[in-house]
C-alpha cells in the first residue's frame, strides 16, 4: 500500500490491500518540503526530504478502509 499526497497537501490511500510493501509518494518538490509538514501534521512526520513517519492511527481513520474491520484486523500490527 501507498499513501499518496496531493500538491496540494490531500491525502489518500492507495493499493490498501497490499501489506507486504509500503510507501510515501508525494506529489511536490522537495524545496516544499516546509509547506508539506504543515499540511500534513498529525498524519505524517517528514523528518527530511527522505525520511517519513506515518501515523498508524492515522491509516486506521483513513475513509478507504475505516468501516472495513478485515482490513483493521490484518493491518500494520
């Protein structure tokens, strides 16, 4: 699974099935990556402009796989 995120700063989660790989994909500019942090606090924490943490709780209330409970059950644990 990926999460993508917008220009924009917009988040989705993409291949959700797909736990045997994981990635951030951002759509910008890594001189954005200011812009990005801002837009994107409390979801994911860009340490630099190659080092990302992703929120586990943040994909659990992702709307893609929020009301799926086989997804939660077989997700990040």
């Amino acid at each position: 699974m990926f999460v993508k995120v917008t220009a924009e700063g917009g988040l989705s989660l993409e291949e959700r099935d797909n736990f045997r790989a994981f990635k951030l994909v951002v759509a910008g500019r890594r001189q954005d990556i200011e812009r990005f942090r801002h837009a994107l606090e409390g979801a994911i924490e860009l340490a630099d402009s190659d080092t990302a943490w992703v929120f586990e709780d943040m994909l659990r209330r992702r709307p893609e796989v929020a009301a799926h409970s086989d997804w939660q059950q077989r997700s990040v644990r």
